[in-house]
C-alpha cells in the first residue's frame, strides 16, 4: 500500500517541479527568445528537408513497401540492372543483395520500385 502512496507522492512532486520551471522561464521572458531561436532553425529544418526528399525519403517509403511485399524477402533470388544475387539484408534506404560471385551490391530502396526486377519465386 505503501508503494502507491510513494508513486502519488513522486508524480505530485514531478508536476509540481515541472510547473515551478515553466514559471520561472516564462517570468524571465525566455519563451520569446526561444521563439526568436527556434524560427530560423524551423526554416532551415524544411530546407533540408527538400533537399533530402529525393535521397532519402523516397527510400525510406520504397524500403515500407519492400518490407511489406510478400514476394520480396531475405534469401529471394533477384535480378536487377543484370546481375542476379540473394537478398542478403533489407532496411528501409536499402537493400543489399549478395551476388553468385561473393559481391555485395547494395541498392537504394527506389530502385527496386522504379526499375524491372526479375524475382525467382520458389514454389511450396
């Protein structure tokens, strides 16, 4: 019973600390500081977001649809730009297959979303 009590007693102190905080910060005007801070880095934040759309984020949304494809596994025997291998390892920017020669091709997720991949299904 104890240790509820002790649990209330640790959240109550929690808010209170918090609360306490957030006065003293907003008494000594720090919110509009932080305002004048976190704007031109907001801005920057969306530029490099733009920039990083083709590079990464189409990539990571291909590399979604890759993990979800039931067709698409570690160990499916691919052909892509001409060179067959097995899917070796998936993450969500790329996938990596493992050549018959012992080379390991690493491919961007798009890739395997835009081009024409040859699969080699294996029947159950």
């Amino acid at each position: 019973m104890l240790v509820g009590h002790q649990n209330l007693t640790n959240l109550i102190s929690g808010i209170f600390t918090i609360s306490s905080v957030l006065y003293i910060l907003y008494l000594w005007d720090v919110p509009s500081l932080l305002m004048g801070i976190l704007a031109p880095l907001s801005a920057f934040g969306v530029v490099l977001l733009f920039a990083l759309k083709d590079i990464w984020i189409s990539n990571v949304f291909a590399g979604i649809s890759l993990i979800g494809d039931k067709l698409i596994d570690i160990g499916t025997e691919v052909e892509i730009a001409g060179v067959r291998g097995k899917i070796a390892e998936m993450t969500l920017t790329v996938t990596k297959v493992k050549t018959k020669d012992g080379r390991l091709m690493i491919v961007p997720n798009r890739k395997f979303r835009e081009d024409v991949i040859t699969i080699k299904i294996q029947r159950r």
